[in-house]
C-alpha cells in the first residue's frame, strides 16, 4: 500500500513508531506536513499540491493533526477523502473529539457516563454555575485547552468561584465539571483500534497535581480493565465516529466516566507502559480496511466515492 502521514513533526516518537510499522510490513508511507499542503477545490477533480506535486496514488491517509491546527488540517484530510482516499480516521470524527462540548454533548446523547458538566460564557453568575456543577471542588477547564494545559482545580467555593470569574475577563468559554475525588488523581487511557480495545493503561499525576497527564510529569503502568470499562471506551469512540482514539476515563463511584477521546493519542506513554506494538495494530486495521473510494465513519453506513459530508 501507499499510505499518507499526516502529520508536522516526523521525529515524534508516534509517527517515528507508525513508520516503521508500515515499513516493517512492506508499505510505503510518506510523510506530508499539512500545513504545507494547498488544495485545489476543482469541480470534479480535486487535488492535493506538496512540494510543487500533486499528490496521487494513495490507498491510505493516517491524520495526526495537532489541535491548534485542526481547522486546516480537517480541510487537508476532507480533500483527500474527497479523492477517494480512505481515512484511519475521518475529518468530522477528528471535528467532533475537539470540540470539548460537542463530544461530551454525543457522549451524553448515548448514555455513556459523563461527570457533571456546565458549559458557560457568562461567568459572572460564578455562583450558580457552581451549584449546577454539585459544588466544590470542581475543574474549570478552557475549551481550547490539551495536554493539561488550561484546567484548573476550584478546591473551595471561594476559589472556585474567583477562578470562574477570572477565566470570565478573558471573554472565552469554559467548562466545569464535578471533580471525582475518589479516581485520586489517576486516570485510564484506552487505545480503540477499530472494534477492540488494544493496549490500557492507568496514569497518575505528578506528586501534588490532580492532573494525570504524562506530559506533566506523571508516571503510566500497565492495567487490567473491567468489561464496563471496555464497553464504555468502545462505546465512545464510536460516538465520535473514530476508529483509531485514546479514550480517557476516571473510575468514579457510579462506574465509569469519560473526560476526553483523543483522535490523535500519543503512542510513547501506551507502548512503554503496556509492551503492546500499538502502532502495528494501526497498520493493520489499514490494511484491512482500506478501499479506494471508501470512507466510514462508526455507526453509519459505509459512504462510497467523492462526497463526504
């Protein structure tokens, strides 16, 4: 097969990984900034232009689009759906999972367990926002926020409600959720590969920070998950209509609640911790999956040729 990668940086550890699991087994895999690519929106014959070529003859595209250039890099993935390239992942999936309140919004839609969530703009009514959401403590996360970045811990009212209204200055939507003091700071991270669950691991934060994120100097091991963990990750990643995502939970006292699907997990972390070759089961699923003119999205029916919603 001839496979896309997108992606900006070809020496993070995931796309390095993704790579040589291609090569491994006999493809070639060609790695495109997105960001360098233009689009000729033709009627009829679209095209893609890198490096002064057009891009031809692709059976595959892997999207690893960065949040902070999701607009442009959803618009590079659409086009080569549109010329009959299937994606591991779909342009609107990839748009729902980073849409904070769009995603948990689907989630709620399919029962999946959520923590309680406000999404405000106004902030000046910190008080009852702060009710809605059960109480302190709670998070206070920024909608643009990743990796940790932009979430913040209300530990009393007082202080709740002062991170509200200061978040309310910078005229920017927030979201604030019940804090599940009973997860202690750790987290599960699932990795969905097609219909399965592949590779878990359990994240713990950083001595003093409530935030799990290993980017933030936390620490993952290896884990063994409950069949309504799995269920619930499953469930998930078909309601963003993803079939290659990180699905984070915590375990709460009314089982399992999911705080994020990442379309775009980071390998490192989930291959050192688990042992497990993700990235091969990646390739995989391409291989089998991939059609010319064929796109799907999860719990729809499969859409052939050029149009894609």
């Amino acid at each position: 097969m001839k496979i896309a990668l997108l992606c900006r940086n070809a020496d993070l550890y995931s796309h390095k990984r993704l790579i040589e699991a291609a090569e491994a087994r006999g493809h070639q895999i060609d790695v495109i900034n997105h960001l360098r690519c233009y689009l000729n929106i033709a009627s009829g014959d679209p095209q893609i232009h890198y490096k002064g070529e057009s891009l031809k003859g692709y059976d595959a595209v892997i999207p690893r689009i960065g949040a902070s250039v999701t607009f442009f890099g959803t618009a590079v993935l659409r086009q080569f759906e549109m010329m009959g390239v299937y994606p591991v992942n779909e342009s609107v999936g990839i748009s729902r999972s980073r849409d904070k309140l769009r995603s948990m919004q689907l989630l709620s839609r399919e029962g999946i367990g959520l923590p309680v969530t406000v999404f405000a703009h106004r902030t000046s009514d910190a008080t009852e926002i702060l009710n809605l959401a059960g109480g302190a403590p709670v998070i206070i996360k920024l909608l643009e926020g990743t990796q940790g970045i932009g979430v913040v811990l209300g530990e009393t009212t007082k202080s709740a409600e002062s991170i509200i209204q200061a978040f309310g200055g910078t005229d920017t939507n927030i979201l604030v959720q019940q804090f599940v003091k009973e997860a202690n700071g750790e987290d599960l991270r699932c990795i969905v590969v097609g219909e399965k669950v592949v590779a878990a691991m359990i994240r713990r934060g950083a001595e003093g920070d409530f935030r799990s994120n290993l980017h933030r100097g936390g620490s993952a091991e290896a884990v063994k998950i409950t069949s309504e963990e799995r269920t619930t990750a499953l469930k998930s990643a078909n309601a963003m209509g993803l079939n290659v995502c990180g699905v984070d939970m915590l375990r709460s006292n009314t089982g399992p609640v999911v705080m994020e699907v990442n379309s775009s997990p980071g390998l490192e972390g989930i291959e050192k911790a688990t042992g497990i070759d993700v990235a091969t089961r990646i390739i995989e699923f391409t291989e089998k999956n991939a059609k010319a003119g064929r796109t799907r999205t999860k719990g729809s029916k499969v859409r052939k040729g050029p149009k894609v919603a």
